[in-house]
C-alpha cells in the first residue's frame, strides 16, 4: 500500500453522498457512484471510497470483515489471530474488477465470521464489544494487516483512486443495499493511502467526512484512553470512535451526539429554553474534548439509518433532499440530480444541525 502525498491544498477539497430508502428497499450501488462522480473536480484521485448497507443477506448474523493485507507474512499472522479469536464462515478474496485506473492494490480479503463461544465467555464481554477489541488488535499490532470493515450485512470498499474508478473496481453495480454512502477524498494534512481513505468504519458504524479536524490531538487523546487506536493516518478516523463511544458505551442519542461533537456555542446555549439549557450545559460540562473543531460536513450510517451534520459554524457544504421513502444527502445538489431528478423538499441545514433519518421499523432484518 503505497503511501502518497497530496501535492495540491485545496482546503474545501473532498464530496461526501449518501442515499437511503426508509423502507429497506434495494438498490444497486450504481447509484452512489453515479452521484460521486458528479464530483469529481472535488478529490484528486487519492481517494474514494462507499459502504453499503444490506447487501450480505446470506452471511447476516455474521461479522464481515474487510483486510487489507500489505504481504502474505501479514495475511498469515492475521489468519491465525482470527481463527483463534473467531470461528469463520467463508473466507476468500474480496471481488474485484481490475482497471488501469486502480493500481499497487494490496491483498483485500473478505471473512464472514462470529466470535468463539469459548473467547467470548472468558473476555466477559459482550459480542459487538469483543470484535471491536479484536480489530483493535489487529491493526495495532499486526504490521501489514488493517481491516477497515467490520460490521453485520454491510461492507466498506475503499482504495486510491477517484470515486467513480473505486465503485467500479469494486464492482457496487452488483450489489444491492438499501442505504449507500460515498466519498471523494482531496487529502490535505494525510497521507493518501488505501487504508486511510473513507468511509471510516467500526462494527455498523460508518463515517464519510467532508473537512479538517484541528482538534484531532485532543479528541484523538481522549479517546485512546477508552481502548480505541487512531491507527490509520487520516483524522476522520477519531470522528468514528467518537461516535461509537457516545451511542455505544455512554448511551447517547444521535441528537445528544450532535450536540457534543457541533456543540453550540456557550452564547447560543444560554438563549435556550431551561430544559434543552440544562442538557446542553451537561453535554458541553460532560464532554468538552470531544467537540470537533474545524470545518466539517459528516455523513454517519449505523444498521438503523443515517445523519448528516455541518459543524456549528456551517465552514462546508451540504444538501439534503426527498422522493418518496428515499433520502439524499451530498455536498452538491447536482450530485442528487444525478441519481433523482425530481428530488424534493432540498434543504441546507443549519451548522451544527443533525439531519437524521431512521429506517421504517428500526434495524435491518433483510
């Protein structure tokens, strides 16, 4: 995996989509390519990425776990780590279409698993807990070895290149999902890499990110000491255990999440109605280094639907719009035109503003 540096500082560089059908209705990834590539002059080919969501109906009880392999060396040690900690369904190559477009791709391998009965007893854990521990694991001590996916019926596809060269790589026009999100990355302080291309996942959760964090050091700080590991050289990544943290293991709302990730200024809060006062004075209290400084625009997908978020100050742009049980979100409105001319009810939202959107009946049960 060949580390390359950007060349170029476009500072609002990068394109984030996302689609979903309230109704768990499916639909070929075709569609978030097509909406990414609309974009295009906002990345510079070092970087794209989607995660799809539904699309391993068979193997959906079982964790999906996406490796990037540098060597056979890595591959190996990784193998036997899995086979110690998880008892594996199916492994086997991660489909792919070789283009000229996509080059010095590393092994990507693809394992349905589920944790072992016996590991799982003795770590006193509970199962989502467990794998979360064991990527841990692997991507810090395993040298060569990242899994950048490992969620339940969903799957992370990412790479260097341009959206629209990765979706076809990938091959997403062969699956069907009912929710897609995509990104086109223009990298600026990082590395351009395969691993640290977006979406940046853990378990179900899944973050594209339109943006710069400056308070990287200290969110990523605050949030090592709970056992996450910011090891994949991009700064979206903290974004990601940040929210797994809040929903996860604090037991937060996506709405109380918003609130301490684009907190509201102190002025704002004060202005506010003395019960929503008090919340937010608790979230800011309770949380100050996890409010993410800098411009931002997010799309975050968990097995029950999506949000959208501007930081409080709206530094970036983003578009969210309506047809029928379907709804998109992208940083340009042409990227929604592209796949749904006749999008309705388009809306800007507010910095700091969540926009989210459950599915009808909650979680996924295709």
């Amino acid at each position: 995996m060949k580390l390359v540096e950007g060349r170029v500082r476009i500072p609002s560089g990068c394109a984030i989509s996302g689609i979903i059908s309230r109704d768990r209705r499916k639909f070929t990834g075709e569609r978030i390519v097509e909406s990414m590539k609309v974009m295009r002059e906002r990345s510079n080919g070092l970087g794209g990425g989607f995660a799809a969501y539904g699309i391993y109906p068979k193997y959906k009880d079982s964790y999906a776990l996406h490796i990037f392999y540098n060597d056979s060396n890595a591959k190996r040690e990784c193998e036997a780590f899995l086979n110690e900690h998880f008892e594996i369904d199916e492994a086997s190559e991660l489909p792919t279409r070789k283009i000229p477009e996509i080059t010095d791709e590393p092994l990507i391998w693809r394992y349905f698993a589920l944790p072992r009965p016996s590991r799982l007893a003795a770590s006193q854990l509970d199962e989502r807990e467990y794998t979360a521990r064991c990527v841990f694991a692997i991507n810090a001590r395993i040298d060569g070895a990242y899994v950048f996916s490992s969620g339940k019926n969903m799957g992370v596809f990412k790479a260097v290149g341009y959206p629209e060269d990765v979706g076809r790589f990938y091959m997403l026009d062969e699956y069907e999902g009912y929710m897609f999100i995509g990104h086109g990355r223009y990298p600026t302080n990082t590395p351009g890499w395969w691993g640290g291309a977006h979406p940046f996942s853990l378990l179900d959760f899944a973050v594209v990110h339109n943006g710069e964090i400056s308070s990287y050091d200290a969110n990523r700080r605050f949030i090592e000491m709970f056992g996450y590991r910011c090891a994949l050289m991009t700064d979206t990544e903290v974004i990601t255990y940040i929210l797994d943290y809040l929903i996860r293991h604090v037991g937060l709302t996506l709405e109380e999440s918003a609130s301490v990730i684009a907190a509201p200024f102190w002025s704002s809060i004060a202005k506010k109605p003395p019960e929503e006062r008090e919340r937010l004075t608790y979230l800011r209290t309770m949380f100050p280094s996890l409010l993410v400084t800098g411009p931002f625009s997010i799309i975050f997908c968990f097995e029950g639907g999506m949000m959208a978020l501007n930081d409080r100050l709206k530094l970036r742009s983003m578009v969210t719009a309506e047809k029928g049980d379907m709804v998109y979100v992208a940083s340009e409105e042409c990227a929604i035109r592209a796949v749904e001319p006749d999008a309705e009810n388009l809306r800007y939202p507010s910095g700091g503003e969540p926009v989210i959107v459950t599915l009808n009946g909650g979680k996924d049960n295709a």
